[in-house]
C-alpha cells in the first residue's frame, strides 16, 4: 500500500525473492521423494539438502529432523510426541506460562488425559527464573516446555540456564524448546541449548508460516501425531509439502550467512519504532526494552481497544495484529499479558508490530503516525479517556 | 569389533513402518555399519529377523528391554538397496 506500512511479519511474511526461485521448481512437478524411480530421485535429494540446511542452521542431527506443516504443529509433535514416548519417565508436565498457544493447548490436553501440569510464572518482563522452573520439577517429569522467544510480548529466555536448572531437578526428564520465533532471527544451537526437541517455524526465517519442523535429539523419544508411513523417519507421516521444505531449507541458509546483519538493522528500526510510540502519552511497553526477538515491538496504549486500534491502523495503511499475533480474534486478554501481570485496560488495548529486514525507515516512521493519529481518534470516541 | 554407526527410532510406529525405516537406513550405510533399531510394535519380533534373512543382512540381536525391541543389524549388503534381490527386480520396497 503506498504510503503505508506492513507490520505483521510475525502473522506471515513476504517471501525472500532468493527462497521463491528456489521453490518454484518443486511447485507441481512429478515425483515424490519416497519414489525409488527416476523420477523421485531428484525431489529425494531436494528433501535431504533442505533437511541438512534447516539442522546446521539450528546445530541439530539430520537425522532427527522432521518437516512440518508449520511451527504450531511442531509444537504440538514436541509435546504430545515426547509425552507418548516417555511414559516410562513419568506424566508429569512443567511448562511456562508464557509459552505459545499451541504448547499450551497441547500441554492442557496432556492434563485432560490425567498429565498433571504446572505453570510456572514468570517476572513482569516475561522472564523464566531457572530456580522456579527447577522447583516445578517432580521426580515424576517427563517433558518441560520452555519458549526461547516469547510470540507476543518478544522476551528471549536464557534457555541453557533453564536446561540446566531443569536437568539438576530431573536429569532425565525431556525438555523441549520454542524457537519458532526466533531460529533465523538470533543464534540457536540445540547442543548449547541442551535441548531434546527444538521448535523451528518459517516466518523467522523469510519463508512462508506454512513451513516448520521439528528437530529432535537421537534417543530421546518421540512418537508421531501422524501415523501410517515412513516419511519423516515415520515420525510425521503423509507426503513431504516439498516447496515449503525446500523454501525452509533456503531460508535457512541465506539466514545463516545474513543473521548478524539482519538483528542489527531490525534492533535499529525497532528502536525506531518504540521509541515513537512510546512517545505517544499513555503507551507502554509490554516486554523488556533490551533481551527481546529482534524487530518485535509490543505496546498497549489506554483507553483503546486493541483490535480496534488494528482495524483503525489498517484504515491508515498500516497492517499490526491486535495484541498476539497468534489469537488475533475474540476480544479476549492475551495469556501472556495477564501473565506478566496486567489487569484490564492494558490487558484489552495492545497491538503488536514486527519488522523484518526488509522494513524501511519510511515504514516505521508511518507506522508511528498512524499509531498516533488512530490513538487520538479512538481516545477522543472514548467515554472512559480522560 | 563392530560398533552401532545408526540409530533407527521406529518407536510409536507400526508394521511395516519399522521394518520400512530399516531398510532405508540399510539402504545409506555401508559394509560393516551397524543399524540399532528401537521399536515397540511387537511384530518387530518377526519382521526384523524375517528381513535379515531375505535381504542378507545379519541380525545381531532382537531383545526385549521394557515395553521396547532393541535390535542390532550387522549391514553385509549396504549401499544396494538392502532390498530382497526379489524386491529389486520388481522396483518396489520390501514390505515388513
């Protein structure tokens, strides 16, 4: 939109033109990996260099890479798949409260079948303190689930810290790790991160949303969600989306080599853009100023209601979610708002803007404009502004 | 001495996915590597020596441990698909 600005990259993002030429070949042509013929010979080899991109990317084993349909199915595969593994461990499950929506939904169906189920807090900024994940711990946990990058708020969590603390509780209990939102956007390394299953997604990447995997530690049990064939090591059955593979593994590369320069210019313009909307009167900050995904600005601003301040910024040409990226409908408080503490208003009246690299200047300079300008309009309709 | 080079997880798979994902490990190892398969569907207990004999790879070990199958498989063939010389004619995988 001319003029405007697009806000949303955490909803989905433009394809980087270098992963779009590298998926075009796979869109309708014939052959499937899985064929012993000629023909699947060279989608075969597509499948396993995507899947090596996507490993190094992450300091993962190839071997325990399995493609998905997307981040929330990786996450739902990270939960559900280590707990049917590993009844032996136990059923008990220690999560955080400010995981994604998908692992907290697959964590609360864990408990409707009998799993019991903590949550441990977390401080107003959203961080996880290691000595309260360890003494949410039992002698009977099998899976504990911590996000690396908060999705709404942006928080980046010490993730080896809570590993470790996890570990001395329960050396074998299995911890899974949320980097949907941040693998390509800041450095992930599973062996660091001693991770048993680590979530990747593909708009962090510049690939399309409908692109993720899962990568799990060799041994560490995992059993699919989709049965029935042997693709995926028989842990994801049904034919690879072999476009939205090959798009991951491009992604994953070019992010390897520009990872640096990218969270550079995206701390920049998300300086920008805070700093603008902050100097609106009664905004705040959700989420710490420094410690938070790269390009990732959350705000709430009083006596507005944040879908409405959505739909009031796209009126403007800017395109924002209205409070999480994830549970952009409903009109109901974000999880992790409340979370961190928030009470109404501040818990109904948040957008969030993310940047990529591709964000220019001109973008946030008008994204805060009409920030502002929708703020004032809406405070001005308001019976509760002052 | 041999030692385990790959480990097949079929855990939370069912029959013919197991023996399926041994063969295709079969498939990328060479002479002298060693699978090491885990499995819980207990028709491990014939698939995996019944493919062993009809594709010439020899099995190590089938053993229980708990509710799993651990299986050791020597590779002799490796590399040629792994596949009972019946299956290869054919084009088509072995099925467990």
């Amino acid at each position: 939109m001319s003029g405007g600005a697009y806000l949303d990259h955490a909803a989905a993002t433009p394809l980087d033109p270098r992963v779009r030429e590298a998926m075009e070949p796979f869109l309708g042509g014939a052959g499937s990996p899985s064929s012993i013929h000629e023909w699947g010979r060279h989608p075969a080899e597509a499948l396993e260099r995507a899947r090596g991109q996507v490993a190094a990317l992450v300091g993962a084993d190839e071997d325990g890479l399995i493609f998905t349909s997307g981040a929330v199915e990786a996450r739902n595969l990270a939960v559900k798949g280590l707990l049917a593994g590993n009844r032996a461990l136990g059923r008990h499950v220690v999560a955080s409260a400010v995981e994604h929506p998908a692992t907290l939904a697959a964590c609360r169906t864990a408990e409707r079948a009998g799993a019991p189920l903590d949550l441990v807090r977390v401080d107003g900024e959203g961080r996880i303190a290691p000595a309260a994940l360890a003494e949410a711990v039992r002698e009977d946990t099998a899976l504990v689930a911590v996000v690396h990058g908060q999705p709404d708020i942006g928080t980046l969590q010490d993730v080896p810290a809570l590993a470790a603390a996890a570990r001395a509780a329960r050396p074998e209990a299995r911890v899974a790790v949320d980097a949907g939102e941040t693998a390509g956007l800041v450095p992930v390394d599973m062996a660091s991160m001693d991770a048993d299953a680590l979530v990747v997604g593909g708009t962090a990447l510049g690939a399309p949303a409908w692109a993720g995997a899962l990568a799990v530690r060799p041994g560490a049990r995992l059993h699919p969600l989709i049965e029935g064939g042997v693709e995926e090591g028989g842990k994801r059955a049904g034919a690879e989306a072999l476009p939205a593979i090959v798009a991951l593994g491009a992604a994953a590369e070019i992010a390897r080599e520009e990872m640096a320069a990218r969270a550079a210019r995206m701390e920049a313009l998300g300086e920008r853009l805070a700093a603008g909307l902050l100097a609106v009167p009664d905004v705040r900050l959700n989420g710490p100023r420094r410690g938070r995904i790269p390009g990732n600005v959350h705000v709430s601003a009083g006596w507005v209601e944040g879908e409405s301040l959505a739909l009031a910024m796209a009126a403007r040409g800017v395109a924002v979610s209205p409070g999480s990226a994830c549970t952009a409908h409903g009109g109901k408080a974000a999880p992790t708002l409340e979370a961190i503490g928030l009470e109404p208003p501040w818990t109904h009246s948040a957008v969030l803007l993310t940047l990529r690299w591709t964000t220019t200047e001109a973008e946030v300079d008008a994204a805060v404009a009409a920030f502002a300008d929708a703020v004032a309009a809406l405070r001005a309709m308001s019976p509760l502004a002052p | 001495m041999r030692t385990a080079t790959r480990l097949v997880d079929a855990l939370g798979t069912w029959c013919p996915v197991p023996i399926h994902l041994v063969e295709r490990a079969a498939r990328r190892a060479s002479p002298g590597d060693v699978l090491e398969l885990l499995a819980d569907d207990p028709l491990i207990e014939v698939d995996l020596p019944a493919w062993c004999h009809s594709s010439g790879n020899e099995l190590l070990e089938l053993r229980r441990q708990g509710s799993d199958y651990v299986g050791r498989v020597a590779v002799t063939r490796g590399r040629d698909g792994g596949r009972p010389p019946r299956d290869r004619a054919r084009g088509r995988s072995a099925s467990g």
